[in-house]
C-alpha cells in the first residue's frame, strides 16, 4: 500500500528548499489503531511525509529526471510533540549535499510553529533503465504518473503565484 502523505507543497527553490503540509484529519483508517483514544499521526508517517516532501525537491529540482527516489537513511530523528487530527504538519526540508545520487536533506515538521519532528534523510535517486535499458518506457510513464501529481499537489502555489504577477 502507498500512501501519498502530502496534501499540498507550499513553496520551492531549486537544489534548496521545500516546504509542504499534510492535513491530518481523524478519517484516516490508521488513527484508529494510532491509538483509539489518543489519536495522533504516526512517527513513521512524519518520516514518511518527510521523505516524500525530499523526493519533491529533487524531482522538482532536476526536472523529473528520475523515476524513483528511495529513502536510503534517516539519522539524528527527534520526535518532540505529537500531531493530532485537525492540526496541519508542516515539513520544510533543505539540501545539505550530494554525493553522485545520493542527496542528503536536513528537515523539520511543524505544527503551528511549535517543532513536532526533525532529523536528516539520505534519498537515492535512480532510473529503471539503470538495470535495464529495456525499462526506459516504464520510466518514462512513472515520470508522467508524477507530473500529474505534481500539478496537484503545486496548484495553490501556482495560483499565489499567478495572482502575485497581476
């Protein structure tokens, strides 16, 4: 199962920074386990939402030039507080260096600027056709696959910034 943890990227510079947010709403099945009667947003999903807010940047910054984006290593993490439904997670990550396909990230993840999780990501970056050249149509169709999701997920920011040019 994949769950596509971000609802919306708020702001971008290349090879830099990105920040985006996840609504946390108490529809979502997981808080039913996490737990009955504390819901709050899953560790593991703060670094989920962190990982992809980094796949983000990269995709964003290279302008799709790779069909998949791993977490390789997540080190330093510090949970702080707790996210729970009706609050709004925001993750700001930034590039701290590269190294070949490998691309290293600090983050942070906000609840109304009170700090709820940081740490420091390592992503990978690599195409099918890598392995096998015969795959170059598959990458082709996952990198479309994403730009579709990157206009959703970029539309309230495209309008801020359509509306700020006028």
């Amino acid at each position: 199962m994949k769950f596509s943890l971000l609802d919306r990227i708020c702001s971008f510079e290349p090879d830099t920074e990105l920040t985006a947010v996840k609504n946390v709403t108490l529809s979502e099945e997981y808080l039913a386990d996490h737990f009955p009667e504390f819901p709050v947003l899953p560790g593991v999903f703060m670094l989920e939402a962190a990982t992809q807010a980094s796949a983000w940047l990269v995709r964003l910054s290279e302008d799709f030039a790779h069909s998949i984006i791993t977490l390789q290593e997540a080190k330093s993490l510090r949970f702080v507080d707790f996210v729970t439904p009706g609050k709004t997670l925001t993750i700001s990550v930034q590039q701290s260096k590269r190294e070949g396909n490998i691309i290293g990230m600090k983050f942070r993840g906000t609840v109304d600027d009170r700090l709820c999780v940081s740490g420091r990501l390592s992503v990978e970056c690599a195409n099918l056709a890598d392995d096998d050249p015969l795959q170059a149509e598959l990458d082709g169709r996952m990198i479309e696959v994403q730009r579709g999701q990157c206009e959703v997920l970029t539309r309230v920011m495209n309008a801020a910034e359509a509306v700020a040019t006028v």
